[in-house]
C-alpha cells in the first residue's frame, strides 16, 4: 500500500476507531467500515455501493472539503431517515491523500 490516510469512525454504539484505509485501492467510506467490520454485517452497503439505501449513511464531523454530492445522492437522502446538514453516503467519499484525518460517525441504523 504506498499511502494510507488515517480516518477515525464513530460506529453506531459511540465507540471511536482511528483506521488506515489505503489510497490506491479506489475504495469508499463505506468499504472501509465494511473491511474494520465496524458495522454489523448487512447493516451497512446493503444496496452494493450504488448510492440506493442509505445504509452507510455518515456524518462528516472534520471541515475536509468533500466532493460535491451528485443527484443520486441528494435523492437518497432526501428520503432517508436520520438526515443531518453534514450527512452524506459514505459508498459516494472515495478515500484521497486528501481525507486524511478525516472524522465521521455513522448515522443509527434505519
């Protein structure tokens, strides 16, 4: 893995994780909470990644400037529960050099 960026994730009972994900995998928040199991299986990514459940919804708790959410995006949250002003799908943040010390929380399962 040539560069790893550190993220600390807040699961969904409170207890904080500070994780390396790799940047040069392509992978998203969501696959990340996936591989640390941070989630209880099928709880999180349930639609695969395609930005159609809600299941991995996060909150952003760190001022990283994140890719501009697109329409499928803003939909599925539109009609998802839980929704904060720093809610996004984290299938939809891909891991950058530029998210290190990234900071979220998992939104409380639906």
């Amino acid at each position: 893995m040539d560069q790893d960026i550190n993220i600390k994730i807040t699961d969904r009972d409170g207890v904080t994780h500070n994780v390396e994900a790799p940047t040069d995998m392509a992978m998203n928040i969501m696959e990340v909470v996936r591989a640390y199991e941070l989630a209880p299986e099928g709880t999180i990514g349930v639609c695969g990644g395609m930005a159609m459940c809600a299941s991995c919804q996060c909150y952003v708790k760190s001022d990283h400037e994140l890719p501009e959410m697109h329409d499928e995006e803003e939909a599925m949250l539109s009609e998802a529960f839980y929704v904060e002003d720093n809610s996004r799908l984290g299938c939809q943040i891909q891991i950058t050099p530029e998210l290190d010390g990234l900071e979220i929380e998992l939104a409380p399962e639906f």
